[in-house]
C-alpha cells in the first residue's frame, strides 16, 4: 500500500485523510508518513547488505529532530555538516560515534566540539583542514578517525548546483593530493587517517557514475595498501536516486546489484549517507489556494506555500508533482509526470505570495479546476524542503507533522510573528 494515495477521491497519508489534517493544523503543512520512512530506510539497508554497511542518514536532507530519532531508533547513524547538525543528531539520542562529520569550512570551534564529543569519523575536505583537525584532535587529546573525502572528477549528471565529484567544484581533494596526504599522515599518532570517502551530487539516477568513481578510488586504495598504507573504510556518499522527479531513477536493488561485487573480498568497512532516498517520498507539503488570478497571458493558482516554504523549484528548477487534494470525479491521477494532461484539465502556473516571480512551486501545469479554498499536495516534499524553509517576507515557517498509521503528531509547531524577531535583541 502506497503511504500517500488516494481513496474515495480524497488524498490521504497513511490512514489519514489530509482535509481532516489541514483542519487541524492550518496550512502550509509538511505532513510526513513514518511507514514511507522506515520502508525507504530497509529498502537501501536490505540492497546494501552484503557489504554490512553503517547507513549514515544525511541530516542536511530532512533535519526535524523527532525524524532523526525515528531513524536512530530504527538503526541509522548520521551523516552532518555543521556543528548545528551535530547538536541535532546527539539531541535526537544518536551515539556521538556513529556520527560522521564531512563539509568543506568546518571552523576550529565546531572541530574541537566534534572531538570533544566523540563523532565518530571526521571527512576531512582539504589538506588544511587535517592540518586543523590534526592539532585540534592533540590539544583534545584523543585520536580521530578520519576518511578523506576524495574528488573522483566523476560527472554525476545532475544540476550543477548540486554536482559535487567534478574537478571545479569546491568539495573533495583530488587523487594526486589524496595519495600524498594518505602517505603523509601514515601512522600520524592524533589523526587516523584510514578512510576514503566520496560524495558524487544529489541525485545521482544513474548507477554508472557511482561504478566508475568506485573504481578509480578502489585502483588508489590499492596503490596505497601496495606502499604500506592502510585503508579500512570506504564512505560511498549519498544521492541515491529516489524517483521523485521527472528523471526515473535506479532503485536500492539496482545500485547494489552493480556496486556488491565492487567491494568483494576488500575487506573494507562501508559508509553511505543516504538523505533523498530515504525523506524525499515521504513527505507532501500542504498548502491551501488564496486565489485564483487570471493574468494577461496565464492562469495564476496563488497558495499559502512559498519558495519561502519549498524553495527547490526557485533554486534548481526542481520538479515536484502538484496535485488537488480532492481533485473531483475522473480527475485521480494516474502518474507524477508533468506530461499528465487529464481532459477538463487547466493550464496554470501554482505561485506563493512571496514578491519575487521566482516564486513558484509549479510552472505549465495541466490541473483540474482548482477554486479558492482547495487544498493542494505538493509532492516528493520530504527531503531539502523544511530544512531550507526561511522566513523572507516575515512568513513565519510551516508545522510538520508525523503520521503513523490514524495518529498525527506535530514535530514542528507553525512559528509565530513573536518567532519572527526572537532573536532580535533589545526591543
Ligand atoms: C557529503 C554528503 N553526503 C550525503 C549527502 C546526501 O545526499 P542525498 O540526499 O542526495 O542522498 C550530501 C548531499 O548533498 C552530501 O553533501
């Protein structure tokens, strides 16, 4: 059974039908379904069981600390990149060990409380920054385990703003450099530095970039055992695909049918840092239509959600399926692709109310007939949306809401105008 579907013409999550939630909460809402969680999360961990992996969920993707508990408790580590997503995980209960630590400016201060807590392994970005790492982890005075995060120059064929394994951009250490600073540091007594690790972009649909980046980080681990260097861990990133955007998307089962026997008989421990695969599907955003506004040249569907709610369509032409909530008789759609053309269907662009054209969640859309009042889903919500929700216009920030089975609970109160200039001092 689908977590989000529709029954009786009416869209529900779960057991939940989403008017009923809306009455509750208002809009906009996130609404997330705690079985698409834990089903998208063993999906990858089954796939990827021959190779024992630790499954690092990345926090960037979906930070909401009563998610990161769910998937704690469910077995996950965590993947994080500021000191703030250090704080989230070790609040929502994770063990400061199984906490792997990468990004590209991590300054001395989050370094030091890194250390100072435990985390587990640091992915260490450049040569200055282990120079960093290493003097923080000898005034700490206790041994890091490190995996340097190695630039493959791999195209991931995605967005360019969220390539990551390409020469020009800013992440990663490339091979040459990487070789050294293994020899290097080799036997270092504060830094132990025994880890590759690669992050390719988000996503990555395709097995190929990952087979091919694998395989000339396997050939430089080799060299190295070859020289006496050891390597005991491989950290193979996230942007596994997760098919929630136009582009179809290779499953758990077929990134693992490719990747296993890459890694067999190396005796080496895995790291993935899944974050889409897992949060992008379990989430709708729910907004309500203010107006409907017939412009000059197109037809204006004007909700309560903004860029400021989901700023991916804005930011990187994201695609996310949008749909009615309560579409009407005939109106069911039968898939996400923006191709669908129902008749009696509308053609309409879905706009916020923030003053920027930008502004949109949904460009050339065939909708049916949507008045003001209805509800709206937009779909494939759950990762890279919440999290990089801000408040320009003074619009406070959606709630978020957990569904479990009939049982909603709210993991996010909607901010308040007070929420607006809390942290403005002296008022
Ligand atoms: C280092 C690293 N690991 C993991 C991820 C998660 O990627 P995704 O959400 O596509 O799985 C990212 C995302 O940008 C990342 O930068």
């Amino acid at each position: 059974m689908e977590s989000f579907e529709y029954r009786g013409g009416v869209l529900h999550c779960e057991e939940v039908a989403l008017p009923v939630l809306a009455a509750e909460f208002g809009t906009p809402t996130y609404v997330y379904s705690r079985r698409a969680l834990i089903e998208r999360y063993d999906a990858l961990a089954e796939a990827f069981a021959p190779l024992n992996p630790k499954l690092c969920f990345a926090v960037k993707s979906c930070h909401n600390t009563h998610i990161l508990r769910l998937l704690g408790e469910h077995g996950a580590a965590f993947d994080v990149v500021s000191g703030g997503e250090v704080f989230r995980a070790i609040t929502a209960g994770a063990d400061p060990g199984d906490i792997v630590f990468a990004g590209v400016g991590k300054t001395d201060s989050e370094i030091a409380a890194a250390i100072e807590a435990g985390v587990g392994c640091f992915n260490v970005e450049s040569e200055a920054e282990l120079a960093v790492l290493a003097g923080l982890a000898e005034q700490g005075g206790k041994v890091v385990q490190v995996a340097l995060r190695v630039n493959p120059d791999v195209d991931a064929h995605t967005h360019p703003y969220t390539t990551t394994g390409k020469q020009e951009n800013k992440f990663g250490i490339d091979l040459d450099c990487a070789r050294e600073l293994f020899k290097h540091y080799s036997g270092h007594s504060w830094v132990r530095v025994s880890g590759v690790h690669m992050h390719l972009g988000s996503p990555v649909n395709t097995v190929d970039p990952y087979v091919q980046a694998i395989g000339k980080l396997l050939g430089m681990i080799d060299e190295l055992r070859a020289a006496g260097v050891g390597i005991d861990l491989f950290n193979l990133g996230g942007g596994w695909g997760a098919g929630d955007g136009e582009t179809p998307s290779a499953n758990p089962a077929e990134y693992a049918r490719s990747i296993v026997p890459l890694f067999k008989g190396r005796d080496l421990r895995i790291h993935l840092e899944p974050g889409r695969s897992i949060a992008a599907n379990s989430a709708v955003l729910l907004e309500r239509t203010i107006y409907i506004k017939e412009g000059c040249v197109r037809r204006f569907v004007i909700g309560d959600a903004a860029m400021t709610d989901l700023i991916r369509p804005a930011l990187y032409q994201a695609y996310h399926f949008l749909w009615p909530v309560e579409p009407g008789d005939g109106f069911v759609p039968p898939h996400h692709r923006s191709d669908l053309k129902l008749p009696g269907c509308v053609e309409v662009d879905v706009v916020g109310p923030v003053c920027e054209s930008g502004d949109f969640l949904a460009k050339g859309r065939w909708l049916p007939p949507v008045k003001r009042g209805d509800l709206l889903a937009v779909f494939s919500a759950g990762a890279y949306g919440a999290v990089m929700s801000s408040q320009y216009n003074s619009r406070p920030r959606a709630a978020e809401v957990l569904v479990d089975g009939d049982t909603l609970r709210l993991i996010r109160r909607r901010e308040t105008y007070d929420d607006l200039i809390a942290a403005e001092e002296g008022l």
